[in-house]
C-alpha cells in the first residue's frame, strides 16, 4: 500500500494524470525533479545557444559527477516477476529491462585492468561478492554545481564499478538534454575515457551522443588544468557557507600575491608561456606537449638515501666527518628518528 501511494503521489505530481494517452505514455525519466540551474534547451537557454563558438559555448555546458557506492547493497529476496516495480524508469533508476537486456548481451565483455594506479573499483570489479546479492551497489550520476541526481541517472551494480554498467548510467543520464558539451567528473576518468566512445557504439541507439574525439593520470583530466569549467571541485560536496567572508578575504590576498609573482616573471618567457598553453588547449589531435607535465624527473626515496650515503662515504675519505658517534652518522640518526 505504501508503494502504491508514493507511486500515485509522484504521477500526480508530476503531472501525468492530464496525458490523454494515459499513465503508461509516460517517458522515461519524466517524473523526475529537474535541477532548476542545469542547462535545460527550450527552458533556461537563449535562443541560437547550439550556434555559440566554444570561447561561448561553455557557457552551456552540464557538470556531471560519476560515483559509486557499495554499501547500497539488495539482497535477492525476490524478483521482478513476483514484486515488480510500478516505475518503468520514469525517475532517477534506469529503466529495468532495457538496462538488463543490455548487461546480459554484453555480460561476456572482459573488464579493462587499469594501466594507471591502482583502482580498486576497476581491477577488482569482475571479484566482488555477489552471493546472495540482487546488486552489490549502486551507481549514480549527479549534477556536480547542484548535488541533484540526473533522470535515469541511477542503476544496481550486480558485480562492483564495471564500465559496463556505469557506461549504461551515464548515457542514460544525459541523453535527456541534448547539449553540445558535457564536463564529466570521475575518479577514473583516466581509466575510463580510453574506450568511451567503442563502448558507447554498443548502447541502444537513442542513448548514443555525436561527439568529437578530443584524446586529452592528473594534468590531462584535472579541471584545475582545463578550460571553461571554472573552480568546480567535481565532487558535489556540502560547503560550509559561514566560512564564505573568511573564503573571501583569502581570495583577495591570494590574488595580490599572484599578480606579484606574474609582474616577478620574465616577460618574454611568460608570453612563450601563455602561447603553449593556448596552442595545447586548441589542439583537437592530442599531439602537442602537455605544458603542464612536469619536465624535471623527481627523486626517489632510495636515490635520496644512495647520494646521502655516498656523501657521507666521501666525508669518511676526506676526513670531514662530523658524526657525533663513530656507529651513527647523521643520515642514519636521521633515518631512526623519522621512523619513531
């Protein structure tokens, strides 16, 4: 009974009992709370939007923010057949069906290891324990400015964070807007981009986007590196709003001392500068240098102990020691201390 009125309640709401075809034309995702702020074609866009060249064009664009959560577990206790859903993916869950017929087709699909850190929710997606499980987690997208969930943008994991599954989420997801750009924030986004586009060939036809394939680990997919996407954090978090003067105040400061640091520069090599970094941001190929790699190859802690050693060797031959106690140098009183 409980079910059955929260269903009526949300139709209602909704608006679908003026449909003349009746309840069951209802659309996917149509029952949904859109968020008010996202970028929505024929509501909150101007006219000739989808005409705007890119330096305006961003303007338009939807932040999305892709996550996983384990502890939302289902046991199977029964089944589609016995207790099934009145909703056919006219809110946030995908719509059942089309989203396990898709998954049985492709359940053979091996999944990628990660060729970058180690990601757990990659590599061990194909062992986690699903005895017992009807889903072993839940996938979701988010509108990252906003914290609201997307239409269709929630499904079951039966078997932890496969490719396979977040892929069908997150088309699913933003199918609903038809916009020129989309800004996706992803804790392996490294991982997951490689064969996004092979992938999303795969997917039922009204969920697959046009797209440009722009090839772009840490400097190649941080937004603090990117374009038109401003300070978004990607991580839709609670922000304690009664730090925002103190937040203020710093930002003025901060901003003093980089102008001071930028007027410190040498002109000629800043314009080089800004040249690179505008010449990398225009390139479509992925074949200029990513200006923002780090160049200079750091030192490992073993290389850090061999050139401290070797120092002190050299010390002992040239009678410069200055050790304390002829059986503790200074590189090893070092060493225990920081391990105490």
């Amino acid at each position: 009974m409980t079910r059955q009125f929260r269903h009526l309640k949300q139709l209602k709401q909704a608006g679908r009992g003026h449909d003349p075809n009746g309840i069951e034309a209802t659309k996917e995702g149509k029952c949904m709370v859109k968020c008010p702020a996202c970028p929505h074609p024929g509501i909150n866009l101007p006219e000739g939007w989808e005409m705007k060249a890119p330096v305006q064009g961003w303007l338009y664009a939807l932040f999305v923010v892709i996550d996983a959560n384990f502890r939302l577990k289902r046991k199977a206790v029964s089944s589609e057949e016995l207790d099934p859903s009145p909703n056919h993916g006219w809110a946030y869950f995908v719509k059942e069906d089309t989203y396990k017929t898709y998954l049985t087709r492709h359940a053979k699909k091996p999944q990628e290891r990660s060729t970058c850190v180690s990601h757990s929710a990659v590599n061990s997606a194909d062992t986690k324990p699903s005895r017992g499980l009807a889903a072993t987690g839940v996938g979701t997208i988010n509108c990252a400015q906003h914290e609201m969930k997307l239409p269709n943008g929630v499904g079951d994991l039966q078997i932890g964070e496969r490719y396979l599954n977040m892929d069908y989420i997150v088309f699913s997801a933003v199918s609903h807007f038809g916009l020129r750009m989309y800004n996706f924030s992803y804790d392996i986004a490294c991982q997951w981009h490689k064969k996004l586009w092979n992938c999303m060939s795969d997917l039922p036809e009204h969920l697959q986007l046009n797209h440009t394939d722009k090839v772009a680990c840490q400097t190649r997919f941080s937004f603090n590196f990117s374009r038109w996407v401003g300070r978004t954090d990607g991580e839709a978090p609670e922000h304690d709003w009664a730090n925002s003067i103190t937040w203020l105040q710093w930002a003025e400061h901060h901003q003093q001392e980089l102008e001071e640091l930028q007027a410190a520069i040498n002109p000629s090599k800043l314009a080089q500068r800004l040249s690179d970094l505008a010449s990398w941001n225009d390139d479509m190929t992925g074949t200029r240098m990513n200006p923002f790699k780090n160049q200079v190859t750091s030192m490992t802690l073993s290389e850090a102990r061999l050139r401290l050693t070797e120092e002190e060797s050299q010390e002992l031959v040239d009678c410069a020691d200055m050790s304390l106690h002829t059986d503790i140098s200074p590189f090893i009183l070092m060493s225990q201390g920081d391990r105490h």
